[in-house]
C-alpha cells in the first residue's frame, strides 16, 4: 500500500467511490508500470468481495424496463420501507465519508431478500 501524497493532483482517491486517502483506513495501488495509477479503498474491495460471495454462480442479469408504467410488486412488500430506510442511511454515510460498508452491506443483504429470488431466473 502507499499513502504518499501525489504531487501532480493532492491527495490520493479511490477511483471507484473517489473517497480520499485519509477518508479510509487502506488504500490500494496498481502497479507502478502502467501508464494510470488507479487506487481502490478497504471499503471498495469489501463491496466487490460481496459481489463475488453472492453465490448464485449466475452472471447474467436480467434486465429490467425501468420505463414500465406497471406498480412493482416490491411496493406491495413490507420490507420495502426498511429497504429505503437503509438505503437513505447508506447514502448518508457514503456522503459524509464515514464507514459505509456496514450499511451497504444491510441494503444488499435486504436487496437480495426483496428481489433475489428473481435474479438469473426470467
């Protein structure tokens, strides 16, 4: 890991969240022979480590139409509002800059509860 300061743009930064390198307790570099210096923070890598655990062994997404004028039938679940209610949390947290992980971790665990019965099944 290095934490030196970047002299050419302040600060080093996740390059997926953009969270600076004081924000987070690790930071992570490329390789130093590539033409880019791309870094990715502790609470990046947990979120991807989470997407890779899923378990389903299903990597096609079905899509979905966002236009649709139907109700979705998740509006109709009471888990729903605990959803948002954490999601809002999660938001807030990533947009302070505290430790997120935790909160994105409860918004997939409920995401997965609410729609993952669906996901990889058309």
């Amino acid at each position: 890991m290095n934490r030196r300061k970047n002299l050419d743009t302040g600060p080093m930064e996740c390059s997926f969240c953009g969270k600076a390198q004081f924000v987070v307790r690790k930071l992570i570099c490329n390789a130093s022979d590539f033409s880019r210096r791309v870094y990715i923070c502790d609470e990046c890598v947990l979120i991807c480590n989470s997407i890779l655990e899923d378990g389903s062994g299903s990597s096609a997404v079905d899509p979905v139409n966002i236009d649709s004028q139907e109700r979705h039938p998740a509006l109709d679940n009471p888990e729903t509002s605990r959803f948002l209610r954490f999601v809002e949390r999660w938001i807030r947290l990533e947009s302070s800059g505290a430790d997120s992980a935790a909160a994105f971790a409860e918004v997939r665990g409920i995401a997965l509860s609410l729609f993952g019965s669906k996901a990889g099944h058309p």
